[in-house]
C-alpha cells in the first residue's frame, strides 16, 4: 500500500519582522489555494480606513509593541469563521504570544480542526535592520523606522521565539533558511511542504 502524504493546508508562518513572510506568504497561498490571514495587513487596513480598531492598533504597532492579545484574538476568531478559511488557511504574523497560541487553538478545537505546519524563516536580526530600512524608504512604513525595527525585534525574541519551541514539541515546525535569495526560499518551503 502506498502512503501519500497531504500537503498541509492549516499552516502558519513566522519569523521575525523583515524575514519574508508577507512575500513568502503570497506565494505560499497561490501554491495551495488557500487565503492569507495577515494580522499585520488587517490592522494596516483599519489603520488607513481610521477606524476605532485601527486607531488603537496604530497607537501600539508606531512603538513596535503587540496589539493587546483581547483585540487581536477576536479579529482572528472573526477572520477564521469566514467561508474562504473553512478548507484552510495561511496565518502570517499570528500567533505571537504564549497567550495568542492558547486562544487559536480553541478557535481551532471550536472549527474542528487544528494546524498542521508551522514554517519557521530564520533570519539574522543585524541583516533584517538593513532589510526593513530599505523597506521604510520605499513603502514608507510608519513602523520601518531604526528605533521601533528594534524593539519589534526585542518583542519578537521576548515574547514569539517561546512559541516556535511550543509547535517544536507538536511536531509541526519546518525551519527554512530565510536569507537566501527570494526565489530560493520559496522552493526550500515548498520541498518542506512536499510539494
Ligand atoms: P507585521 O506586519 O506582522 O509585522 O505586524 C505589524 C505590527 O502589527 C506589529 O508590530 C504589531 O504591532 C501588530 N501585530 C500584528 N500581528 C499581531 C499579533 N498577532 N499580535 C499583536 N500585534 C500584532
């Protein structure tokens, strides 16, 4: 008998601010058919559509700091139940806290479901500063500035690296070397994928 393997269609993706998720993402999506769930983007949304939701996000996201989890989760929880996400999804940028993790997985648990591959882009911070200041010039981010490139990146270390061991223990985590070339990375995640 032959095992064919699924190629996973629950996954999340992270790494630090400036590793590629957001470009890995997108391709990722396109390969599997299913939507992006961008915390990030959402929140950028209701940022330049003023929104109360954006104009407390802002306020959080211009000194690289989280977004309180109460907020973030409901977003979620709202994004998931939509019909598009019912035969899966790509998160890109959440969770990214102990507590976000508890919160998706009864989500999940409520859906009938759970993930089934966290792809994990490895970066060095000093490369990602030059990487989102480059980026700020050109996109002109509120948040690609020196000072709260690094203290999202402290944020990152404090309070997202813990997951990556938690998903580690499940067995779920695929590490892929982020700094390699655009085009690279993308196939090194597809062969993680089994695609
Ligand atoms: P990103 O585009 O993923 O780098 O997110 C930009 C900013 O949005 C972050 O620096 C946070 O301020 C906020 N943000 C995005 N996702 C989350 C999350 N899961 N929890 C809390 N804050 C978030």
């Amino acid at each position: 008998m032959t095992t064919e393997t699924k190629t996973p269609s629950r996954l999340l993706i992270v790494g630090p601010p400036g590793a590629g998720k957001g470009t890995q993402a997108e391709r990722i999506v396109e390969a599997l058919g299913v939507p992006a769930i961008s915390t990030g983007d959402i929140f950028r949304a209701n940022v330049s559509q003023e929104t109360e939701l954006g104009v407390l996000a802002k306020s959080y996201m211009d000194r690289g700091e989280y977004v309180p989890d109460s907020v973030t989760n409901d977003m979620v929880r709202d994004r998931l139940a939509q019909d598009d996400a019912k035969d899966g999804f790509l998160l890109d940028g959440y969770p990214r806290t102990l507590a976000q993790v508890d919160a998706l997985d009864g989500m999940l648990k409520d859906l009938g479901t759970e993930l089934d591959c966290v792809i994990e882009l490895v970066v060095d911070h000093e490369a990602v500063v030059q990487r989102l200041l480059e980026r700020g010039k050109q996109q002109g981010r509120s948040d690609d500035n020196e000072e709260t490139i690094r203290r999202r990146l402290e944020v990152y270390t404090e309070q997202t690296t813990p997951l990556i061991e938690v998903y580690t223990e499940r067995g779920l985590v695929k590490t892929v070397d982020g700094s390699a070339a655009i085009d690279e990375v993308t196939a090194e995640i597809m062969k993680a994928l089994g695609r």
